[in-house]
C-alpha cells in the first residue's frame, strides 16, 4: 500500500470516527425513547387488561405508546382526555 492510500484509509477511519462520536448522543435518547415507549406499551397493555372488567380500552399502537414514552404522565393524561373526549 502506498503512502496515498493508507492517508485516505486513515482520513476514512477519522471521518467514520467523528461522526460517530456526533451521533452517539443521539443515539443515546433514541435508546431511551425506545426504552420508555416499550415500557408504556406494556403499562398500556396492563391497564386494558385491568380495564376489561370494567368495559375500558385504550388503543395499544405505536402512536399511543410513544406519545406516553415521550410525555410520560403527562402523556397518558393526553391519551386518557381523547379518549374521554372523543
């Protein structure tokens, strides 16, 4: 290998390095996103399971649960009043 690739090999390494190091914080929410939302998933599974006695539902889908993983209780009081209000 000449001089001149082993310095593009190396720049590549660099530049891959740097972006990595860029995204790794952004990586980091979207794991704890994913964490949250995968809890509410389940929270909401567990309070329609609750709820079927008692004739209540709320909607398991993607958009419910990353509204609560996001928001938080604040989330599940926003679901809880559409589902109330509509």
């Amino acid at each position: 290998m000449d001089f001149t690739s082993l310095l593009g090999v190396a720049l590549a390494f660099l530049v891959v390095f740097v972006m990595l190091k860029l995204l790794a914080g952004r990586l980091k929410h979207l794991g704890k996103v994913a964490l949250r939302s995968l809890v509410a998933f389940f929270g909401i599974w567990a309070v329609n399971i609750a709820g079927g006695f008692f004739g209540f539902h709320i909607g398991l889908n993607l958009a419910t649960a990353l509204t609560v993983g996001i928001l938080g209780i604040p989330g599940i009081l926003l679901i809880l009043a559409v589902k109330y209000f509509i």
